[in-house]
C-alpha cells in the first residue's frame, strides 16, 4: 500500500536509497512507511506536513476527534480496512473521509460504495493505527458483528438460538485480518474480533464464560484478568460451536472436557491458540492460551537473569548429568526458562528429547513428545522410552508424581542431563517436596544439580511512568543499606491509553536460584527443614525471590507494590 509513498519520499530525498531499500527488505508486516516512522527515518509529524504540502489536503488530529456512531457506520469495516480510510463526518450527500496515503487512496471506490461525496483529509499515521483498532478492531468488530446477529436473529426468528446460529456458515479461518465481515457472518466476524482483541492486547488467556443472564469475556494481561465484553445470550450456543469447529472438538459432546487447537495469521505473524473447553452449569466454558512463537525469547542472557544467577544456572544445565529443576506458579515462564536452556544445549552432536503436556512451542532439532494418558502415555512411561533412545539431556514437562520422581532421578544418576518443573513456593522447599513424595535424601542429594524458582512482575508503563518517592526508612527496613536508600528512585504509572489506565505494561522474571552446594546436600541427609536450607543458601550468596524483585524495583523496571505483592518475606 505505501510503496507509491515510499517512491515519493526518496525521490524527493525525504528518505536515502539505503533506507529505501531496507524498508523494501522489512515492509512485509508493517509496510514500507511504518517501518520508517518506527525506525525514525521520518517523523510521523513531518510527513504529514509534507503530505499537505504536497498534495494540497487539509489535516486533522484523530486522536482527539470522536467519530458518532452513525458515521461509521457509512463505511463497513472491512471497506474502512480495505481502503485504508476512517469516516469522521457526514452531511448533505457529503462524506469526510480520514487518510494516511494520497498516493493509494480510491476515491472513486469509496464513492461507488457508499453513494456519497467523497472529501478526503490527512491525519498521521499514529493517530490513524490507533482510531482503526479503536472503531474497526478487535472489540469494535464484535460489537458491531453482534449487532448484525441479532438484525439477522430478527428477521429469522424460526432459527435464532439454533446450533448453526440462524444459518450463519461456519468456515475455517486462516487469516482473521481478512475474514469474513459482521454482515455476512455475524458469528464468525465476533469470534474472529474477540481473537484480534487478545491479540492486540497481548493477552496469555482469553475465557469466554457462560452464566445464567449472560457471556462475559475476559482477558489475562500481563498476568491480571480484565473483562473485556459481553457476547449476546443468543448467540451462546452459536460461539460456542464455531470455536469447537475452530478447535477441531467435537461439537455434539457438550458433558466431558474436551482439547483442541486453532492455528490462525494475524499481521503476518503466525498464532495458536491451545484452547479448552469445560462443561459449567450454564454451558461450556472456553478458554484459549495464546502461543505466539514470535513472542517467544528463547535466550537466557534476555530473561532477566542478574549476572551470578545466570551463571549458577548455566553450570548446572551444562553440567554432563544431573537433575535440574524450575519451580513456580502456572504461568510464571517455567516453560521459556526451559526452552531457553535446551535451545543452548541444541547442537549437532547431542540428542535432546521432551515429554510435555502438552507441546506448546515446535523447536527445530528437539525430539518431543505429547503426553496421552489415555493410551498410556504418562510422564513416566515416556521419560522410560526415551531413555532407550540414546539421549544427552531430556527435558520433562512436569514432575507430577512418585514414579515419574523416581525415574527421573534414575537417568540423571546414570549419565544423563534432566531437566524438569515441579510446583513449589520457593527453590528451598523443592526439596522437601520430592522427599515428601517418597524419594530418599540421599538421592536427592546425588542427583540434583541446581533448582530456580520463578515470578513474573508487571512492568511500569514507559509511556506513564512517573516517579514514586518511597521514604528511606522504608526502604532501610527493605533490607537496602542506608547509602543505597538515598539514591534509589523509585517509579509507578499513572495510567495510560497505552497499558489500559493500568499503570503495567509487559512483564520481567525474577529468579530464586539454588546451588546445591556440599553444606546444603550435608544438611539435607541430616533432616534439615526447607526453611534452615533456605538461610544458608542465603549466606552462601543466593538472592531469593524478594531481593530479586526488590533489585528490579531499584533498576526502575517495577513498582515497590507490585515486587511485594508478589513475593513474601525473607
């Protein structure tokens, strides 16, 4: 769409031949002139002027106009798409249109379309991206879609409530950038723009959960649940179904749980959905877990390792055999800290295997395995298998029980590295818990190598980020020295457009990582509690999840309330 711009701006030497050209290499997603506002070889602002100057248009600042209503509705969402344009007014046979590229604008199109008089003015690309996911995205096409269903539900009365959703076809998406549009397919168009909206949002859950008097959905975002919206109760039966087809589910079984997956592009990126579906009282409940791998870092320098963590880590996943273990909550990264440490054992000369439950991300050159209890496929009869195959190092999803415990302390006591999750508070208490499922403290000792335990800590908004002064008082009795207190700053959002008047924006890691040292494995054969464990390993210099959180704090990436809020005292 913008390459007719591009052309203009490097023939008026706006932009060079080298940015013209990398632009070319890196339009796929974004197109050519986003790619060069974003990596400032133009001013958002500047080209605008240019624009105006150049093709004689006035200008508007979207961001503090209001479209009505009625408006938007003279150009559908997928013409307002298709386009690129937003109506912003209309009067007397007479539409004002909202652009961004004089060079590709079809005036005569829009005006075919909508029978109108078609006067175009230009905003900047910023304000533009933004009004277009406002109006014509994610939550804005579902309202809109569910609006259609109940029009259509109206006019068909006979079929409304039924499976198919008043005749509505149900299709396969591939792209839900270009689906089908609320007029034609109500249904479709809603559950594509709850999908677009969790995407847009960077949500790591969408639920979409029936009661009684209403379908409410909701998002988790950056760890916290939001409600999003409202789905219709007439169209309940109706979005319930296109997602099971969309998972591959059988949609005539409504009494068990059922798995499935959605694979679907979005911006030219390619996402999955892992999705479930739960029988409730008032119907099923579906929730989908995003797995988007270009959102996957799977590089341990980037996770938010400090320095001698990181370094304790690396010696045990390096080590030739062992057990190394990652404990935490569901959803605190466990599985990207284990993947970013397989992808640094992945090489030619060694053979790396998974069990997992279930395979959330395809990794080049790692052997994995989907656990199926129903044929027999648990955690511990495929840690067996696997150990017939020849392996360097294996990694198993969970260490759930004692027979997979034991097993797995079996193949790194003969040679093999282990790594593997548990659920535990602290590194400490790990411990006492495979001793709690009936290992002996002496292999406990023989076999384990190192354990990490983990969080993931709201950031502060870098768009509303203000400072936060905390009394030194309070920050002496955090554990910092008097001298550090006084040059600590500390900071918070105010809340913004940006983070949804959150204050957050994205996450970090904070890490608990445990060597087990020759004192530490003496006091385990002796009876030692997780707590006695957990003050020694602090002399011995490991920095538990507190500090952790309250160095990131320190480091301006968190605020005081969210590194306490997550973690507990020393």
């Amino acid at each position: 769409m913008s390459k007719r711009l591009a052309e203009l701006l490097l023939k008026d030497k706006l932009i060079n031949e080298t940015q013209y050209k990398e632009a070319e290499q890196n339009h796929a997603i974004r197109g050519y002139v986003r790619y060069l506002i974003e990596k400032q070889y133009i001013s958002d602002i500047k080209l605008l002027q240019y624009l105006g100057q150049k093709f004689g248009l006035p200008s508007i600042n979207l961001a503090k106009f209001e479209v009505k209503p009625e408006v938007l509705k003279l150009i559908s969402p997928d013409l307002a798409k298709k386009f690129n344009v937003i109506p912003i007014q209309s009067n007397k046979g007479i539409i004002v249109i909202a652009i961004v590229d004089p060079t590709s604008v079809q005036l005569d199109d829009i005006k075919f379309a909508t029978k109108l008089t078609v006067e175009p003015v230009l905003t900047n690309y910023n304000a533009f991206d933004a009004a277009m996911s406002k109006y014509y995205g994610g939550i804005a096409s579902a309202a809109g879609a569910a609006e259609a269903y109940k029009a259509k539900a109206k006019k068909e009365s006979e079929d409304a409530g039924d499976l198919g959703g008043g005749g509505v076809e149900l299709v396969e998406v591939h792209d839900i950038d270009s689906g089908q549009t609320a007029s034609d397919a109500p249904v479709i168009a809603l559950v594509n723009g709850l999908l677009a909206e969790g995407i847009k949002r960077m949500a790591s859950d969408i639920h979409i959960e029936p009661y009684e008097k209403r379908m409410r959905v909701r998002m988790r975002v950056d760890g916290t649940m939001l409600e999003i919206t409202e789905i219709p109760l007439e169209m309940k039966r109706a979005v319930l179904a296109r997602m099971k087809i969309m998972s591959r589910m059988d949609i005539s079984e409504t009494r068990i749980p059922q798995d499935g997956r959605i694979k679907l592009k979005s911006g030219g990126r390619d996402i999955d959905f892992r999705v479930n579906s739960m029988p409730t009282l008032f119907g099923e409940k579906i929730v989908l877990r995003m797995l988007s791998k270009g959102n996957l870092q799977l590089d341990l320098e980037k996770l938010g390792f400090e320095r001698p963590q990181l370094d304790t880590f690396r010696k045990g996943v390096n080590a030739p055999n062992g057990l190394v273990l990652v404990t935490g909550p569901t959803g605190s990264g466990k599985t990207t800290t284990l993947y970013s440490a397989l992808m640094e054992l992945n090489k030619t000369s060694d053979n790396l295997s998974t069990a997992e439950d279930p395979v959330e991300y395809n990794l080049e050159g790692i052997n994995q395995v989907q656990i199926n209890k129903d044929v027999g496929l648990t955690f511990a009869s495929v840690l067996r298998a696997l150990l017939r195959q020849d392996p360097d190092s294996i990694l198993v999803g969970e260490i759930r029980d004692y027979e997979t415990a034991e097993t797995a302390i079996q193949a790194a006591l003969t040679g093999h590295l282990v790594l593997s999750t548990l659920h535990t508070n602290d590194a400490a208490s790990t411990i006492t818990r495979l001793m709690n499922m009936g290992i002996e403290p002496f292999l406990v000792v023989a076999s384990v190598n190192t354990i990490v335990a983990q969080r993931l800590l709201r950031t502060v908004c870098a768009k509303c980020k203000v400072e936060e002064p905390i009394p030194k008082e309070k920050l002496t009795q955090l554990g910092f020295s008097k001298e550090s207190a006084e040059k600590i700053k500390t900071y918070k959002g105010k809340g913004c457009q940006v983070c949804g008047n959150s204050g957050y924006k994205g996450r970090i890691a904070i890490y608990e990582v445990l060597d087990f040292s020759p004192t530490l494995k003496e006091m385990v054969l002796k009876g030692a509690t997780s707590a006695e464990i957990k003050r020694t390993a602090a002399k011995e210099g490991m920095k538990t999840l507190r500090m952790s959180a309250l160095t990131k704090m320190a480091e301006g990436y968190t605020s005081l309330e969210e590194a306490l809020s997550n973690t507990t005292e020393n």
